[in-house]
C-alpha cells in the first residue's frame, strides 16, 4: 500500500531554499485515476438529477401561463369557427 504523506511533505516537495521548484512529477496510480473517473461521473449524474428534480418539483409560472393563453385562444378560435 502506498505511504501516507503529510501536507507538510507535499508541501516541502513543492517548495525548496530558491522558491517554487517548476519541475513536479505527479504520479497517478489505477487507484487514484479509477477515483478520478468515478468523481466525475458521479458529479455529473447528479448534476443531471438535481436539474431533472428541479425542474419537475418547481414548475415555471410562465409556461403554465402561456400554455393556459393558448388553451383560450384555441377555445375562441374553435368558437369563432363554428
């Protein structure tokens, strides 16, 4: 299993006497980059879901009232028609 570090050592890894070293190596294992993915896909399916249930919980005013406008203007054109 892979060692366990501390920020502190992350962080002198980074930095050393002259500065910022600009040359880091990140090593990604199976592990790390499977957790990776798995983030990522579980963000985005709930991002989807909290859309989906937002839009279905909280219904839009507007488009009730255009659909009811609609539903008049189809009563009186039918009317007028006949």
């Amino acid at each position: 299993m892979a060692e366990k570090r501390s920020i502190k050592d992350l962080i002198d890894g980074l930095v050393d006497k002259d500065g910022i070293k600009t040359e880091v190596t990140v090593t990604l294992t199976n592990q790390t980059l499977t957790k990776i993915v798995l983030a990522l896909l579980a963000s985005g399916a709930t991002i989807v879901v909290v859309a989906h249930l937002t839009k279905n919980l909280f219904p839009n005013h507007q488009i009730a009232a255009l659909q009811a406008d609609i539903k008049s203007i189809k009563e009186t054109l039918k009317t007028q028609l006949k």
